[in-house]
C-alpha cells in the first residue's frame, strides 16, 4: 500500500465529513491508465482541458490496486486518491458478506455492493455533490449512482468494445452493470456507435446514451504512401496461462520467417503492452539482427513519429486502429484462439482486408511480398484509413460542454 496516497486519501474524505464539495465534473480511473508525461491520464486531457478552458469545477479521483498489482504505474499527484475508500470497500464486503452465499453470482453481489455503496454515501460522501461521472472501466459505478441517482454517468471508451467484451456486452446484451445502473457510453466515432447499437437485443444502448464523443488524441491527416519495410509488432496482454504459449507462437513466426526478413531488408520493432509483466518478457535464444525491443518509457505517439514504421503486426491490439489512421496496414496472428481477430476485426469491425489474417507463420511472406507493389500498398493503405476514419473521429469538446450544461438540468 502506498502510504503517502493512502494519507492524502484519508485527509480528503475525512474533511469532506465537514465540507461541502460541489463538482461539475468528476473523473474516476485506475493509476494504470496514467500513461502521459509526470502520470498525466491522456484518456481525461481533453476533457480536463474543457473544463479549464470553460471555468468548470472537477476533480479526477485515482483508484489502484491496494495489494500492489498497480505499483509500476505512477500516481497523479493532482488526482485525489480513493485509496481510503478502497480500504473501507474491502472491510465492508468481508462484514456484509453471508455464510453461504455464492458471491460469484451476480445478482448477490451487486446486492453486497448496494449496501457497502449505500453505508459509504452516508458517512462520507452527504457533502460531495456532482451530477456528472466520467469513468474509465466503470471504476465504482455502483457507489457513485447511490450518490446520485440522477446524475449523468459516463464510461469512455479505452479500448476495444464489441460483442463479446465483458463489461461491454455479451451475447448480444449490455454489461448487467451499465444497464441497472444507466451508464452512458462515450465512444471514439460512429462506427463503435453503430456496432452496440446494432447488436443490442434489449435495445439498451441507443444513440442517447452511446454517444461518440471521440478519441482522446488528436487523429493525423493520412499521410503514409511507402513501403520501408520497417515493421511494428505490438504484444498483447494475455493471461499468466497463456503467456507461455503466446511468446511460443510469436518465436515461430520469428524462426519461420527469419531467413525472409534478414535478405528482404526488413526491421521489427517489438513493443509490449501497457500493463505488460516486466518479470515475464518475450525473450529469443538467438540473436536476430532485424529484431529490436522499443523502450517501454516510449509512447506509441513517440514511436510513430520517429520511426517510418509502414506494417503493424498483432494479435487483437487496438493499436490496428492507431496506426491505420496514419494508413498503416495490419497483418494479425490467429494461432493463439483466444478471441480471434477475424471474430472481432472482419465480423464486427469489417475490417477491409480478411485476407491479412493469418493462422500459419510462413503465410506472411506471401502478404509482405505483395505489400512490397507500391501501387498495392498505396492501395491498402487508403483503404485502411477510411476504415479507422469510420470508427475514430476528433474529440467533440463543445458536445461535451453541452453535456455538462443538460446535467445542470436533471
């Protein structure tokens, strides 16, 4: 536990037992998604900067993992940290918790969360007011609807969302959690509109409350017309189980196809994910000269921008969005059959190229050696942009304001 956090934490909410705190907005997210400069959380800037921008009172309060899972990732220091109440979250569960009940169950367990949320808004949260929640993974949905029955709550998009995601929808219908508590959700552009909306069999999620706010970062005008040959491989964050396994498939694809990179002049930059566990790392028993590890403390923004990369190769990383708004093709891996990409990137995300998806290392040569056509890739690379184009779109900033200003109203 980070004591100095915990201390700040405390020193907050017991105050708050004697002061009024009115918010515009507020912000709830885990530490692990502080991944800008000095632990800023890039997914909030541009809605932080609204509200700077138009004299709007927020405040962005921080959870993490109180056993530690989190402790790699930095602490915003202008984040009001609920360590505190994550603390008295843990002890409530264990004390409203019944001798044989299975928690496991959803409908008991949200039971349990009502009362730990009902018993937490009555000692410390009677003078903390908002009518608006911006979330990021729906961070304590249940406490903050208790506190406010009405208010505007709103999960944005961090990711990728489609049927078959767990806190988004599943076999055709929402998340039990955003439906039984009204959770609005913010979205990058029409396209992941149009996909919840369209899958949806109990007509939940409709174009009132699955609203494309935007992305979080600024989408580059499609520049990329060549081919350099200069290849990002972006890693997955897959489970203790299947790491093994994962990092196995990836060394065949490098074995196979090691010979091919080394005489076409090709370089590959692997790049692990986010959350990534520092103690289990993709390492080769052989020295490869066309293979190079990006430094973790390097953005993908960063990297991009240094480096003329002109191929991306995963397994299901959002990143096939990013780098296809630069129109940057993605060639995906479906050998570890664990949510296919052709199951979310060709039935669900339409992505133009079903063809790029392949189940055997030695067939990425042969899409490498058609990619090398220039016309073929200029090709390709046009096609991929306008697809991302459908899904991505500038962040909304006076959408947002309106927001704020209709919550006034509820």
């Amino acid at each position: 536990m980070d004591l100095k956090s915990f201390y700040k934490s405390l020193k907050f909410f017991l105050k708050l037992l004697f002061i009024k705190k009115n918010y515009d907005v507020v912000f709830v997210s885990f530490n692990h998604f502080n991944r800008g400069k000095n632990g800023e959380n890039i997914f909030f800037k541009p809605f932080i900067d609204v509200c700077k921008n138009n004299n709007l009172n927020y405040v962005y309060l921080e959870e993490t993992d109180l056993k530690g899972a989190f402790n790699n990732y930095p602490r915003n220091k202008d984040a009001i940290p609920l360590d505190f109440i994550t603390f008295l979250q843990v002890i409530l569960r264990k004390l409203f918790s019944k001798e044989n009940r299975d928690y496991s169950k959803y409908d008991i367990y949200y039971e349990r969360e009502i009362k730990v949320s009902k018993f937490l808004k009555r000692l410390f949260f009677k003078n903390f007011k908002s009518n608006v929640y911006i979330m990021l993974a729906h961070n304590n949905v249940v406490l903050w609807r208790e506190i406010n029955k009405k208010a505007f709550i709103m999960d944005y998009q961090h990711g990728m969302i489609w049927n078959g995601h767990d806190s988004t929808m599943i076999n055709n219908k929402p998340a039990p959690i955003k439906k039984l508590n009204n959770v609005k959700t913010l979205v990058y552009g029409k396209g992941f509109q149009e996909l919840l909306i369209s899958n949806d069999k109990t007509n939940f999620f409709n174009k009132k409350n699955v609203i494309p706010i935007g992305y979080y970062l600024p989408i580059n005008s499609f520049k990329h017309k060549n081919n350099n040959k200069i290849i990002l491989y972006t890693l997955q964050n897959v489970d203790m189980e299947s790491n093994e396994k994962y990092y196995n498939i990836i060394k065949k694809i490098i074995f196979t196809n090691a010979d091919f990179f080394e005489k076409n002049g090709y370089k590959i930059f692997f790049k692990n994910h986010p959350r990534y566990d520092k103690n289990d790392k993709l390492v080769f028993d052989k020295h490869f000269s066309f293979i190079y590890f990006i430094n973790d403390n390097l953005s993908l923004k960063e990297f991009l921008r240094t480096k003329n990369v002109s191929i991306h190769i995963t397994s299901k990383s959002t990143t096939a969005f990013d780098v296809a708004l630069r129109g940057i093709p993605t060639i995906f891996i479906d050998m570890l059959k664990i949510r296919s990409p052709r199951e979310m990137f060709v039935e669900q995300y339409k992505y133009p190229f079903e063809n790029f998806i392949i189940n055997k290392p030695i067939q990425l040569q042969k899409i490498l050696n058609e990619l090398e056509n220039t016309e073929y890739y200029n090709k390709v690379s046009s096609k991929v942009y306008e697809w991302a184009r459908y899904f991505y779109s500038d962040f909304d900033e006076k959408l947002f304001f309106k927001l704020v200003k209709q919550s006034k109203n509820v």
